[in-house]
C-alpha cells in the first residue's frame, strides 16, 4: 500500500518494455519470424540501455 504512488525508476520502465517485446517476439515466431526477429532486436536494444543505466 505504501508503494501505491511510488513512480517508477528508468530501470523498471525499461525493464517492462522489455518483458513486453519478448513476449511479443514470443507470440510472432509461429506466425512471422522476421517480424519476430525484429521485435528481439529491439528488446536487445533495450537490454542495452538497462545494462548501461545499471552500471
């Protein structure tokens, strides 16, 4: 309850962008693979950013 107004971080923002382009990557590897191949391109670019905000 206390962290109900609590803002998140750049890390945690990143972190859930990431999560949600797996799992769409995820979802697209049946149906199209280049689209897929590019939505775990972008979560790479993400898991960049993260890698680089932590250090």
């Amino acid at each position: 309850m206390f962290g109900l107004f609590k803002k998140k971080s750049e890390v945690e923002k990143l972190e859930a962008k990431y999560k949600k382009l797996m799992e769409e990557g995820y979802k697209l590897q049946s149906v199209n693979r280049s689209q897929s191949d590019a939505k775990y391109a972008e979560a790479d670019a993400v898991l960049k950013q993260i890698d680089a905000l932590k250090k």
